[in-house]
C-alpha cells in the first residue's frame, strides 16, 4: 500500500470508527430492548477492531494485532453468549425483553 | 487502487452496521451484523491479517449470528399491541441519529483532511504470527480459555430447562 492510499484508508477508518460508536451509543441510549442493546455492544466491537487494524498498520506490527483481533473476538463470543443467556432468563421470567423488566429483581 | 477497495469495503460495513441498529426486525438486524463482519473480513485478508479474518468470519459471522438467531426464536413472543406501539416509537427513535452522524462525519473529515499524513512503516515487516501469539503473548491465550469456559457456562443457561 503506497503512501496515498494509506492516508485515505487512515482518514475513512477513522470517520467509520467514529461514526459506528456514535451510532451504537446512540442506540444504546434510547433503545430498551436487550437483544438490541447485544447488537449495539457488537457493534461497538466491531468500531475497536477497525481501530486495531489501523494501528498495527501504523506500527507496522500486523502479527501482534492478529493476535490482539483474536484475544477481541474471543471476548466478543463470551460477552453475546452470556448477555443472551440473560436475555432469555429475563424473558422467561417477565414475558418481556424490556429492561426496565430487570428492576424487579430481587438483590 | 487498494486505498479505494478499502473505502468501498468500509462504506459497505459500516452501512450494513447502521442497519444492524435501525432496522426495526431483530432477525435482519442480525443478518446485518453478520453481513457487517463478512465485509470486515475482507478488509482483514487485505490487510494481510488472514489468522484475524479466519476468526472474525468463522466465529462473529457464523457463531454470534446463530447465537442472535436462536436468542430471537427463544424470545418471539408479542401482542400486536405491543409489536404496534413499539413501531411507532421505533420510527421515532432514529431519526435524529442520522442528523448527528451528518454533522459528525463531515466535521471529522475535514479536520483530519487539514492534518498531514501520517507515515507508514509498512504492513509486513517480518513478525511471525505463530511466535507473536504462542510466545510473545502466551498470558492471553490462558485469558482466553477462561473467557470460553465463561462462554460454556453461558450456553448451558441458555439452554436450560424450564421448570
């Protein structure tokens, strides 16, 4: 990748980082269903590993950040599996994937 | 040429991300994710990161799209009252999102379009991925099986009976 090609690639990564977590915090604010509040956590990933692609491109270091991107999407399965078991407890027990169904809970 | 297919590659992405969180239908909200991690992979083999685009497309374009799929047919289960108040307020909801992401995307544009360019040190300069993740970084492979363990004892209260 030449020079020009890196600073465009540089600029876009970093607009479309921005944009997705405005996006995903935007909708983790006002939405109040669980399994889109999932979605918008993995959106949030996926804003992080483009981020991580661009930095091992800077440092010039792609192995590391390999190792890094797997160490995230690891994270990724465990958090969207456990947050979907919640989710479907919470259903389970309230009839509802609202959030606001959580407060009441007992502890 | 590369520094275009990129830019296409990352438009796709990050369109098919902003359906992922607007779309009203859960389902194709999880397409959406999963088409979002297809485009991200390719951006990775590129890149010349083909370990990283293995795993984002085995695990978050597969896995986590089956995981969303079984979550939303577990869950299925609203009055049409409820399905039509809430696609109303659906509507409602998003739309000054897309106002923000205009007026964000265009000021960060032309600011990092005033910076100089960066420079690049070159993507392949000899790092061996099986040493870096089998030896330099041996802690987070241990950090990792505990992560899946937490993700089996994750399925195994997503399929639990129900009393």
């Amino acid at each position: 990748m030449n020079t020009a090609d890196f600073n465009l690639f540089t600029v876009s990564v970093l607009v479309a980082a921005l944009t997705i977590v405005i996006a995903a915090v935007y909708t983790l604010i006002r939405t109040n269903n669980l399994i889109r509040v999932i979605i918008a956590v993995e959106v949030m990933m996926k804003a992080v590993t483009l981020l991580l692609i661009l930095a091992g491109l800077v440092a010039g270091n792609m192995a590391l950040i390999q190792s890094f991107i797997i160490t995230i999407i690891v994270c990724e399965v465990a958090v969207a599996i456990v947050a979907a078991g919640i989710a479907v407890n919470c259903y389970r027990k309230n009839g509802s994937l609202n959030i606001s169904a959580l407060e009441k809970l007992k502890g | 040429m590369t520094g275009i297919t990129l830019l296409i590659l990352l438009v796709i992405m990050v369109l098919f991300l902003l359906l992922a969180l607007t779309k009203k239908s859960l389902l194709k909200s999880a397409v959406a994710l999963a088409c979002a991690s297809v485009m991200l992979t390719i951006i990775l083999f590129i890149l010349a990161a083909p370990w990283g685009a293995v795993f984002e497309l085995s695990v978050c374009a597969g896995l986590i799209t089956v995981v969303f799929i079984s979550t939303i047919s577990m869950t299925d289960a609203k009055s049409k009252r409820e399905d039509y108040e809430e696609r109303k307020l659906h509507n409602k909801k998003f739309a000054p999102l897309f106002f923000i992401l205009a007026v964000v995307v265009a000021a960060t544009a032309y600011f990092l379009s005033q910076q100089a360019g960066i420079v690049i040190q070159g993507n392949e300069l000899g790092y061996d991925f099986k040493e870096v993740l089998w030896n330099t970084r041996q802690t987070d492979i241990v950090g990792q099986i505990v992560l899946v363990l937490a993700a089996v004892f994750g399925i195994t209260v997503f399929f639990k009976e129900v009393d």
